[in-house]
C-alpha cells in the first residue's frame, strides 16, 4: 500500500510534547474516498450506516447501492474528470451519488438547494457539470437554467424515494413530483436507478489520493463566492486526523444535521462518521424548534453544529427536563462562539447530566473543515484549540508571508495534507491563498485575524475584514460580543462596522434578548449601561439595535453581510 508522506523537518510544533496522546504525524492512505467507504462496508457489513426517517441501511446494502447508481452515471455517460453537480439536501440519493461518482472518478459539485437561479447556474457553468441530480423541489429552476449549459442529463430525486413510512404523507403535501415532464434528459430517481442494472460490466476505479474528489463552495478569503476544488486525500486526511481528537466508532450515532453541500456536513457528519462505522442520521431539513425531538427520539452520542444551534438549544423549554447522558462529544464550528455561550453551554450540558464539554474547533472550507480543536476537558477560554496531525498553524504579518512571535497578532496560515488543490478557473485568487514560504511548504492564508500562545494553541479573533477601524483605533467585533453575550438579558449579540462621517466607522450592536424580555427603555438602558462600564469608550457601539432573531445564511451562520447591507441601506 502506498502512502502520501510529508515533509515536516522544517516546522517547529510546540504543543505535540504536551499531549502524547494525538500523534504528531499519520500516515495517508493513497486510496479515493470511494476507497475508505468500501473497506468499511466490508468490515461491518451489518451495521447501520445511515437512518433516515426510521429507514435504516446497513453499510453491506450501502455498497450495493454506491455500487450500482457509479454503474446508472456510467450508462448516461459520465466518466472519469466530468463534473456533475448535486443540488440536494441531506438524502440517501445525496450520499450514495457523492460516492458512486468517487468510485468512476467524476467529481461531485455540490450545491445548496436554496441557492437563487443565477447562483445554481453560475456553479453549473463554472464546472461545465455534464449532468444535474436535483431534488424534486428544485427541479424547475434547474429545468429553466440548463440550457446553453453543458448538461445533458437532469436526475430528478424525491425526498420520498428512501422513505418507507413517511412516504405516503410526504407524497400527499407534495406535488413537484407530478410536475416532471417526459422528455430526453430528465430521469427520475426510480428510472436511474434502474440504468445501473442494464450495465453488465464492472467500472473502472480510481485510487489516487491527489485526485479532485468534489468542489464545494464558500465565501473564500475576498468574500466571492469561489469553487473549491478538495482531494481524496483532502477528505481521507480530514477523518483520520479528526479521530485522533474524537474517539468514535461501531455503536456511535451523529446527528446529520450540517448541510453535505459544507464541508462540516459532507466531512464530518458524513465522510469522518462513515469512514469508521459509525451511524449517519440524515435530517434533509433542520428545524431548531423540533431539536428536543430529534434528540428524544435518536440519542446520538456526537453532535456537530454552529453556535446558533446551541442557542437553540439552551432557549427551547422543551429541552428543561431531557436527559442527556446519552452524549459523548459535542463540536462546536463554522462560526464564532463566544466565551460566554461556550460557558453557558456547558453548564447546559452539566446540568442536563452530560458529562462532556462543547470542543471549539477553527477551520475553513479551503481546508474541508476543522483543522485545529480543543481537546475534551482541556479547553482554554477564548482558543479554538491545538493543530490536528500534520496540520501546521503561523501567524503572520497581513498581507505578508512574515512571521510574527508567539501572542502577536496577525493573519491565520495553515498548512497540510487537508489544504485544497485550488480555486476552480481562479488562477489570480488561488496564488492569492495558497503561498509558498521560505519553509518550502505551501500555506494557506485564511483570511482570518489570530493568535498562537506559546504552547502552540490558536486563538482566532475575525475575519480580517470584519475588524472595524473607528478614528484610527481597532475594534474587534468578536470582543464586543463576548461582552454583551455575557449580560444576563442577552442570549446572542452581534457587531458590525457601520460608516460614520470622519471616524470611517464606528460599531453598532444587533441584540437578541432571552425569551420572556422585552426591549423595554429599562432593559435596554441597563444593557447599555453595562456596555459603558465594560467596554472602552472608543469601541462603544453607537448603534443598539433588538431583534426578535438575526439573519442566518443558508448554512446557519449570522449573516453579518446582510446586517450590514441592511445597516447600510437604512442610513441612505
């Protein structure tokens, strides 16, 4: 067997010494994603792989399943280096396509459900995707997009093709399904499926490690949207160094919650959970308000999700009484969490008998996911944690490829075997990301303000261009939240940067209050009262506004962009 080795002779990794139980270095297998999934299959053939709606597939049916849908892309065409994007929800066609289109050596473009027209189509022709698979629901916007495009082929999927006892309700409120039209091109799930049996032929396998395995979509360093072009290796390397941290496997059950169009939901819930055993529960659409019963009904004992999530959690009523022992990690990513909600959190969790903490973690698509985490019980306040195997963290002066001492800060880097392969046709914007330094070693720069303690553990403040300069003075809004989050009226904050005629800026606070507090002109001069106290006079928000909720953007963050346009268009 081969293996990918890395050259780490020239890296100082100050914190490994501390805890000798996460290895300094792993060896990669140089196999696809398809690759891991099989061995697995193999090895526990009759344990469950996925759960959705009460169907549960064990991962010897699971194989068949990837097996035959890599046959059905076969029979339509599609061969090794094409492009197919998924525009899908968390569903067994979803996970099952990823998958089969790995083994035949296509690459998978994976794609938010609810993205606007424009958007679906700018990622088709990005990728020059020669087919679509669409759930039902979205299937007229893809249907309207497609010509003038390189697909020759749309996959209509329902989310009712893997249920067996939802199905007929399901069938019953809705009616997309009956809106498909029979023309050449358009194949319904069912039918597809059906293809992969008429190929009485086995299909080629790719096994190389440094192969494009899918492009996923994020915000990048500059805010526009890019395709992210990730590796077998990018996908392998994330499970076996995420596991060093989370100690999972046969028996253990994670609540699939987190989109599989992002790297926390395809990486984590799917692909790390999966490459050991581990069950999959598949939830195609999350709802907060019915998470007690999610959890009431499943007991998963790893839960992943942003700090939004956990908001929810601590403000449901419902969730006064539960018990939850059943929990052995909870991970906390893809946003900011604040000092006090990660305190809050974790009497939460104590109180509701789970012996555990909620492990922050740091990480960005450009490397898949999390590439840094706080051990369980050794979290430090306001530290996103240590490096994984082989993923090496230096701060630099912004702009630069200058590294600064231990507690300066400076732009994030990073660099390893998770790191993506580039920029999908961003020639310009990948030279921009990825460097090579005088270490000899390419790093990626995030983007993302931070610090490294001297015993190697990291510290992210923002986005380098969400600290607000007001009047020649930096103001860190992730500083001013932790503050007002700490208030006992508040159950989350966020600050922005607004204009103001000679400072450039200044801050301006949107607060959300705990259940049952009104914005009264008491409550919301107390909360000002205490910022005045608690924060410098120079970072003062000069804005308060109350909100019955914030935005989220379709992964579940805050949608500070919108806060801000808003703020922006209001003032005009």
């Amino acid at each position: 067997m081969a293996f990918l080795e890395l050259d780490t002779s020239k890296v100082k990794t100050p914190w490994y010494g501390s805890y000798e139980d996460i290895p300094e270095h792993l060896d990669y297998p140089d196999y696809s994603i398809y690759e891991t999934i099989r061995r697995t299959c193999e090895k526990y053939p009759n344990e469950i792989a996925y759960d959705y709606f009460n169907r549960k597939v064990t991962y010897g049916d699971f194989l068949k399943e990837i097996d035959m849908i890599a046959k059905s892309f076969v029979a339509i065409g599609v061969k090794k280096g094409d492009k197919v994007t998924l525009v899908m929800p968390n569903t067994p066609e979803a996970i099952i396509s990823f998958y089969a289109l790995n083994k035949i050596g296509a690459i998978s473009n994976m794609v938010h459900p609810l993205s606007s027209q424009n958007e679906i189509r700018h990622y088709i022709e990005l990728s020059k995707s020669v087919a679509v698979l669409t759930i039902d629901a979205t299937f007229a916007t893809v249907y309207n997009i497609v010509p003038g495009t390189t697909v020759q082929n749309i996959i209509v999927a329902s989310p009712s093709n893997s249920m067996i006892y939802m199905k007929p309700i399901y069938k019953t409120t809705q009616l997309t399904s009956n809106r498909i039209p029979r023309e050449k091109g358009i194949i319904k799930w069912w039918r597809f499926r059906r293809l992969g049996r008429k190929v009485d032929y086995g299909v080629d396998e790719y096994t190389d490690g440094s192969y494009p395995a899918t492009i996923l979509y994020s915000g990048g360093t500059t805010g526009k949207p890019k395709g992210i072009v990730l590796s077998n290796l990018n996908f392998n390397a994330l499970a076996l160094s995420s596991l060093t941290f989370v100690k999972i496997g046969v028996g253990d059950k994670i609540l699939a919650i987190m989109p599989i169009f992002h790297g926390f939901g395809l990486g984590v819930c799917v692909h790390t959970c999966m490459s050991v055993g581990a069950q999959s529960i598949l939830i195609p659409r999350f709802d907060n308000k019915k998470f007690h019963k999610l959890l009431k009904k499943h007991k998963p004992t790893v839960l992943a999700g942003v700090p939004t999530l956990w908001e929810a959690m601590i403000n449901n009523p419902k969730m006064k009484n539960m018990d939850l022992s059943f929990l052995k990690i909870m991970i906390s990513g893809g946003d900011s969490l604040s000092v006090s909600l990660k305190h809050k959190m974790d009497a939460f969790l104590k109180e509701h008998n789970a012996d555990i903490q909620v492990m922050e973690g740091y990480g960005l698509t450009e490397c898949v996911t999390g590439s840094c985490l706080n051990p369980q019980y050794r979290c430090k306040d306001g530290s996103v944690g240590i490096p994984y195997p082989d993923i090496f963290y230096k701060i630099v002066k912004p702009n630069t490829c200058k590294e600064i001492p231990y507690g300066e800060e400076g732009e994030i880097c990073l660099s390893g075997p998770t790191v993506m392969l580039e920029y999908l046709d961003e020639p310009e914007e990948t030279a921009n990301t990825l460097k090579v330094h005088e270490d000899g070693l390419t790093w990626l720069h995030t983007g993302d303000l931070g610090h490294m303690d001297e015993e190697g553990w990291v510290y992210f403040k923002l986005r380098i261009k969400r600290m607000i300069v007001s009047n020649g003075y930096n103001i860190y809004p992730s500083q001013l939240e932790n503050i007002i989050d700490a208030h006992p009226n508040v159950s989350v904050s966020t600050v922005i940067g607004i204009p103001h005629p000679y400072k450039r800026e200044v801050a301006k606070a949107f607060i959300v209050l705990k259940d049952g507090i009104e914005p009264t002109d008491e409550v919301k001069q107390n909360i000002y009262n205490y910022c005045k106290q608690n924060i410098a006079k120079y970072a003062l928000p000069k804005e308060f506004e109350y909100r019955d909720e914030l935005p989220k953007t379709l992964v579940n963050k805050v949608d500070v962009i919108r806060l801000m346009e808003e703020s922006i268009n209001g003032a005009n």
